[in-house]
C-alpha cells in the first residue's frame, strides 16, 4: 500500500538547510517510532539514497521482504510517501532517511531524482498548480457549487437548541451533585459521568461532554480531590449559563463560548504572513481521537499562534513541522476572545532551522500574562509563553524556574515531572540561566523547549524540545 500524506510542495531555487537530528526526531509520531527510526538511520540501511536542492529526498530501505520499501519525503511540506505498510505518519523510514540526511551529509548527496520518486512529486506540483488556478467564474479551484444558506441557518438553529437542552439538564445534575455534597461523588463510580457525558453528546455539545468526562478523574486524583471536584463544577456552571445568555455577550466572548461548547468555527481572520519560528509540537490523547498541537511564534508581527491537527483509528495527526526550524508562511487566525489558533496557509519558501530564540520575560510577567488570557477566556488550562534567563532547581517533591536576576519563580506543572524533558532541560542549564518555552497555567509552568544559555546572549542558540 502506498501511504502519502503532507502540506503542498514549495519550490526554491535555493538550497534547502539541512535539519539537526533533534528536528528530526521531533516529527516521529511516537517513542517507538522513533527508536526504530534511530535504528535507519545509518547508511547501510540504504541504497539508491540521494537529494536535490528543492528539499526532495528519497531512498530504497531494505526491508524483510524481497524489495525494498521506496521512500520519498518533501522537506518543504514536510511531506512523505513509502511503500510500507505503515499507519503512522512519517513512517520509520522516513525517520531514517531524515535522519540519514541530517547527520551524514556525505551518505545522502546531490543525485537525479529517480522515475518512481519524481512521479510522487510531480503529482503534488499538480495539485499545486490545481489549486491555485482560476476556475471559469474567477474563483478558486472550482467546487460543487454553493451550500444553500437557508439550510444552513436551518442546521444551526437546530443544533443550538439541542445544545440549549443539554446545557439545561447539565445544570440540573451539577445543582443534584451540590445538593447531595461532593463526597457522594467519591461512592457513585464512573459511570456517572460517563453516562452525563454520552447525554452530552446526544446534545451535539462535544465540548461540554469532554468536561463532564475530565469531572469524573477527579475523585480518583489524589488528596485534595474535592477541592479540584468544586473549582471544575463552577467553571463548568460558568460555561453552561454562558452558552444559555450567549445572546447578551459581547462577540469575542461569545464566539469563544460556541467553541467551548464544541461548535467548530472557521478560519476567517485578517491573514498574516510572517517568519514563523515553530516553537514545539507535541499530541495528547482524547478517546480515540489524537490532538496535535504546533506552538508558532511571528519574528516581525510578534504573535503566537496555535496550529491543531487530529488523528483518529490509530492514525498520527496530519500536520507536523520540526521544532526549531522557520517557515515563511501565512496564517489564518480563528475568531473568539483570547483565541490562538490559525490555519496554516501558503508558504513562500522551504523551512529554515534558526539559531534564534524568542524574546522572552520574567516568570511575574508570564503569570500576569495568563491573567490578562482569562479575562478574555475563564476556561483556558493555559497561556504560551518564553521565559528568559531562568534556571530550574528542585523545590520540595517537584521543581521550579527560577529567575536569575530576581527573587520569583514558576513551579513546574506536575504534569512535566516526570517527563524525560525535566531533565533535558535541567542538563541543558546545568546550573546557568536559559530561555524556556511552554505553557503557564494555575498548575504551574510547561516547558515545552529550551535554548542553551551559553549562545542566548548573541541570538544564537539551538532550540532542544523537551516533549
């Protein structure tokens, strides 16, 4: 079978950067993936290898059967294709070959394209060219015509009022479970919450059944439960009488709101292209859908976006872009207060790894930071932000950053304990200030990447991801 997957070619006359293994190793889907793409990433897993300046590769990798698995991947996408049965995106061999090209530059030179390889490629310049040529009316790439617009409404006022329905009875039952006292909850069992949550999903409320769910592991999180159990109640109380006023909102708030709920929004702000630094990228699990999260940063606009793809039946998530690299590209941001995600849109040129950290603050203005987000949004977990000239040190049972030059500091979310990264990132310091990207929240800081701290100070620096 073969298994394409990826963003839409660039072409540069230009050659294209080389990666570092730790961008490389940063796209693997999971752990395994990326052990077994260490191990190709030799060449004598490897015959017909070569590259050209557009950002191709391509490669045979002998495998237990009789022919070689043919990979083929577009660093500019980054895209891939192999012949291997694989579900996940990029496949092993694509790791490897990755690899094989980031670490050993004489194994994986200048060569021609081979017919197979060119044909995979050719196709997406197709694909390209279809996309952006004007349909007959002045439009596009030509569709199946317009949706009806009455329908449409129809569909929505529908939806709402189911929505209206669930947000009412989840009222009923989260004022039930105050009356009856949140011990009670410690006694009744999963299933509870479970069952509230499926009426939530009969109420097309995706949004508020994935908080019902996050309710019912509470109990069983440990000292302190009902505490947690109470705060969740009430910011879950909070949405529900927000979606059943959401007439009486201002629109960023209320745009906010339909998200929350689970009504899907489109990608209609004002584009904005920029160099964008990709800052991390890391999946969590919801069910048995896959969230992939890639965390951008705007070198001239100064903005910080969020880029979300999904995966589901066992499939990686679509998008993946390697930490540490800048792409010049536009982005489409979402509606909604203190909303950050944006739609990858057209990109102008092949990624580009950079040296060059974001300008970052003290860990008093990250949480001032976090603040200001939740005027905006009271139901965000967490705010992106960089923070410079830190040092992590062990506080108690968990660990903290502390500022250099000041006399605050941010604990580590327990979440990040006990990740591999922790200590990444502790030896990367090694006792020095660095700058650290990641997610601040009302359970302490995220580190998602950090910049070594001896190059800081001349902008030059090797962004480490440390999920």
């Amino acid at each position: 079978m073969l298994l394409t997957h990826g963003g839409e070619p660039l072409h540069t006359a230009a050659p294209v950067v080389r990666w570092t293994v730790e961008q490389v190793l940063a796209l693997a889907p999971d752990e395994s993936s990326r052990k077994a793409g260490g191990r190709l990433g030799s060449a004598g897993s490897w015959s017909g290898v070569g590259c050209d300046g557009s950002g191709s590769l391509w490669g045979l990798c002998k495998g237990s059967g009789s022919k070689p698995y043919r990979t083929v991947v577009d660093t500019t996408g980054p895209a891939y294709k192999c012949s291997c049965p694989s579900r996940k995106f990029p496949c092993k061999h694509a790791l490897g070959l990755l690899l094989l090209w980031a670490s050993n530059e004489a194994a994986l030179g200048p060569a021609e394209v081979p017919d197979w390889a060119g044909e995979w490629l050719d196709g997406r310049r197709g694909r390209t060219a279809q996309k952006t040529e004007p349909a007959g009316d002045g439009t596009v790439g030509a569709g199946a015509g317009p949706a009806d617009p009455v329908a449409a409404r129809r569909r929505a006022e529908r939806r709402a009022e189911r929505i209206t329905g669930g947000a009412q009875e989840l009222e009923q039952r989260l004022t039930d479970l105050l009356r009856g006292g949140l011990a009670a909850t410690d006694q009744s069992g999963y299933g509870l919450w479970e069952e509230t949550a499926a009426r939530m999903v009969d109420a097309q409320a995706p949004g508020l059944a994935g908080r019902v769910r996050e309710l019912g592991a509470i109990p069983a999180s440990g000292p302190g439960w009902p505490v947690r159990l109470l705060e969740e109640c009430a910011l879950l109380h909070l949405l529900d009488t927000a979606w059943l006023g959401i007439d009486r909102l201002p629109e960023p708030l209320a745009a906010t709101v339909r998200t929350r709920v689970g009504l899907t929004a489109s990608a209609d702000g004002p584009p904005v292209r920029d160099h964008w630094l990709v800052l991390a990228q890391y999946d969590t699990p919801d069910g048995k859908i896959v969230t992939r999260r890639i965390w951008l940063y705007g070198r001239d606009s100064g903005r910080t976006a969020l880029l979300l793809s999904f995966g589901a039946a066992g499939r990686s998530p679509g998008q993946a872009l390697p930490v540490g690299v800048s792409i010049d590209a536009e982005l489409t941001p979402y509606r909604g207060a203190g909303q950050l995600r944006a739609e990858l849109g057209g990109q102008f040129g092949a990624p580009v790894p950079t040296g060059t950290p974001p300008p970052g603050s003290t860990t008093a203005a990250a949480v001032a930071a976090y603040g200001r987000a939740l005027r905006d949004d009271p139901w965000l977990e967490s705010w992106p932000v960089t923070l410079r000239g830190v040092v992590p040190v062990p506080s108690g049972d968990g660990w903290q950053l502390a500022d250099a030059a000041g006399d605050t500091a941010l604990p580590v979310a327990p979440s990040a304990l006990s990740r591999p990264g922790l200590w990444k990132l502790v030896a990367i310091s090694g006792g020095a200030p660095v700058t650290v990207f990641g997610e601040c929240g009302h359970r302490g800081f995220d580190p998602l990447a950090a910049w070594a701290a001896d190059s800081c100070d001349d902008g030059a620096a090797e962004a480490v991801p440390l999920i």
